[in-house]
C-alpha cells in the first residue's frame, strides 16, 4: 500500500469518528489505521447494543423500573 493510500485510509476512518461524534482530529503516530477502524467499530457496536436494549423487552422493563424510581 502506498502512503497516500494509507493516509486516505487513515483519514477515512477520522471522518467516520467525528460523524459518530469523536473528535479525533488530534492523531499521534500511535493512532494507527488499525486503531481508528477498531475504535469506530467498537462505538458502533456500542450504538447498536444500546439500540437493541432501548427498543426490546428488557428496555421497557428499564422504562418501567425507572420511572418507579421516581415515583417515589
């Protein structure tokens, strides 16, 4: 691979971060291609999870437990 075509990489993964709300405009030489990709999955996959949860059975039960809480 070419270094421009590393940096394209690299600055592609940057600009997938900030549209998932990471500023990571401040790189160093240790956020590597590969680090980028992985922290823009694991967000990713956070989001996902806390999609599922929110809109499943067990996110009403928190709903629910939540506002008993405050019921109080």
């Amino acid at each position: 691979m070419t270094i421009k075509g590393a940096r394209s990489k690299k600055e592609k993964h940057i600009t997938e971060l900030h549209s998932l709300g990471v500023d990571a405009s401040r790189t160093t030489e240790l956020n590597d291609e590969h680090e980028l990709a992985e922290l823009a999955d694991n967000i990713k996959q956070s989001m996902i999870h806390d999609y599922k949860v929110a809109y499943s059975h067990k996110g009403d039960e928190l709903e629910k437990e939540a506002k008993s809480t405050l019921d109080h």
